[in-house]
C-alpha cells in the first residue's frame, strides 16, 4: 500500500493518470501518495527541445493528469482539495492535493471517470456532423477554470485566420530537420517489440496525417490554406487562453483542457489538441492579436464525432510513477 491507501486504489490514481493526454506521450509525472496528501511532481528532465524548447506542454501535460487524479479520487469516495503549484520552496511540485473526508462520487463524478479510460486523441477528420451548441457550451463551461478561459473559435472570418496560421506552422515544421529527427526518436515504429510505456505509436501518427488535426511529417502533404480552412469551418474548435504565460497558466491550462475533454467524451464526442503551432511565436503573437484574445493561447481542441474508437497510446507500468510515499 501507499499511504493508507489500498493497493487496488493506488492502482486507480496512477492509472487514472496515465491515461491523461501528455506532450509526445512522455506522461513526465510521479505521484507521491500519502495517508492524506498526494503530490504531482513534474519530470523536468524528459525534454523535447524542438517541439517544447520551454516546458510548456510538459507543464500542461502534467495539469491534464492532476484533473483526472481528482477524479479519481472523487470516484474512490473522498472529497479532494486541489492546490496548484503549492510554492516556490517546492519548486518541482506541480499539485498538492488533500484527500479530504468520505463522500459519495456523484453521477457526474462517475461518468467522468468512465470518460477516462475513453479517452484518446482522434488525428483524423470528424464524421460530417455539427456538435450542438448546448454541447460546446458545457464543454466551454467545464474548460473555464480560473484563470482560464476556453473560447469558441467563431465561423468565417476566425476560422480564415486559424487556417492560415496552422498552414504557416505546417511549412515551418516539415521542412525543420531538427524537429523531424526529434519526432522520429520519439515514434514507435515496432509497436509488437516495443516495451516501453512512452512513445507516438506509428499507426496512431500516419506519415500522412492531415495538418489540421495531427503533428506535421515531412511525408505530410499540405494543402492549400483554402482546403485547411474548409476543413476547420466543418469542425468545432476552441482555444484554451490564460490571462499570463508563467508556468502556473501553463498547469492550468492543461488541467482545464482535460476538464473539457472528459466532458467532450462523456457526451459522446471525440477531440484532439494541437499546441505544435502555438510554439512559433509569431504565430502565436499573430492568433492573440487576430482573434482579440483576452491572453495567452495555450492549446486548441478539435471537438467532433467519429464513429471509430480511437485505441490509446502505451502507458507506465503503477511503478514508474509511484514516487515517494
């Protein structure tokens, strides 16, 4: 046991957060449990240098995890209290969360955590079906955690600038050897043989995968801005703005990016993020001033519907992630 914790519950809580989305699947957290405090820190020393030269998603990635560790500590029967980045005399700790007393998991509760296992990132086209309002709406609402606002992207004329802002960053990045050489390292191309817990399946990532909607190979073949665009105005996307850029909006922002997903997949919905663009500056400084956005754009979520389940990525074995107890 970790803590007071029984084995099967502290096989919940790492699982639970291994199944959140992270940067390149580098799932760059450890859990220290406790009888009654649990501690998220961050893997500062997994590194991707060309898609995430500032820590940017590992940070996020590591907010994403912590929301669905909340959860399932709601679904084990207690009421958690989460505090993000505690304070700069525990520098590398991204949450501390107190277990908090028995209560009962509510409907909701329980139905994100079966959104949980659920979840996985769809990198294809979505079937032709528009997401109702009231849908986007609660998506938007789950998102908006303080101090971040998870925005509608409008059809026509915003929907134009994200088309041509993500044909921008496509070019950019396929002809970037660096980064094309780190994101090969980083691909599982013999997924039989393959033992390990990180890594972008290859068949999860097809060399031809679409740049709206998945990271740019060199095999990619762009389209032109007109095409991204028609494609962008049939889906529903929304932006994850933070009112800062330290690396407290960055926690945040991925823990309201997953709050949102769990929602988006409990309502039978798929999504995928894309932060890959966000990375070039003038792109982002250019979707900030465009949109008229009320800060910083952290990551963009393409929600839709498919009627294909997306299979997930591998994951850590309970005790690479366990830290100290």
């Amino acid at each position: 046991m970790a803590g007071d914790w029984t084995t099967t519950e502290t096989e919940v809580l790492v699982r639970s957060m291994t199944r959140a989305p992270s940067v390149h699947n580098l799932q760059p957290w450890l859990l220290d449990i406790g009888p009654d405090e649990l501690v998220v820190r961050e893997r500062t020393e997994l590194r991707l240098p060309q898609h995430d030269p500032l820590g940017r998603d590992r940070a996020a990635s590591c907010g994403a995890a912590v929301a669905n560790l909340e959860v399932a500590i709601r679904t084990l029967g207690r009421s958690p209290g989460v505090e993000l980045l505690p304070g700069p005399a525990r520098p590398g700790v991204v949450a501390r969360i107190a277990a908090g007393t028995a209560a009962a998991p509510t409907v909701a509760d329980l139905h994100r955590f079966g959104a949980i296992a659920r979840r996985a990132s769809h990198r294809a086209p979505f079937e032709d079906a528009p997401v109702p309002a009231v849908a986007l709406r609660l998506i938007g609402e789950t998102g908006a955690v303080p101090g971040v606002e998870a925005r509608l992207v409008r059809p026509g004329r915003e929907v134009a600038v994200v088309a041509r802002l993500l044909h921008v960053a496509a070019e950019h990045f396929k002809a970037d050897g660096a980064y094309q050489r780190e994101l090969s390292l980083w691909t599982i191309r013999d997924e039989q043989a393959h033992r390990h817990g990180v890594g972008l399946p290859a068949s999860r990532v097809p060399a031809g995968s679409v740049p709206w909607a998945g990271l740019i190979r060199r095999a990619t073949e762009l389209p032109d801005t007109a095409e991204i665009e028609a494609r962008l105005a049939a889906e529903s996307l929304l932006v994850f703005v933070t009112a800062d850029d330290t690396r407290a909006d960055h926690v945040r922002a991925g823990y309201a990016m997953e709050r949102a997903w769990l929602t988006a997949v409990d309502l039978g919905l798929v999504a995928a993020v894309l932060t890959q663009p966000l990375h070039l500056e003038p792109v982002r400084a250019a979707l900030r001033a465009d949109l008229t956005l009320s800060g910083f754009p952290q990551v963009l979520m393409r929600v839709g519907y498919s009627s294909e389940p997306d299979p997930a990525g591998p994951r850590r074995a309970v005790e690479e992630v366990l830290g100290q107890p």
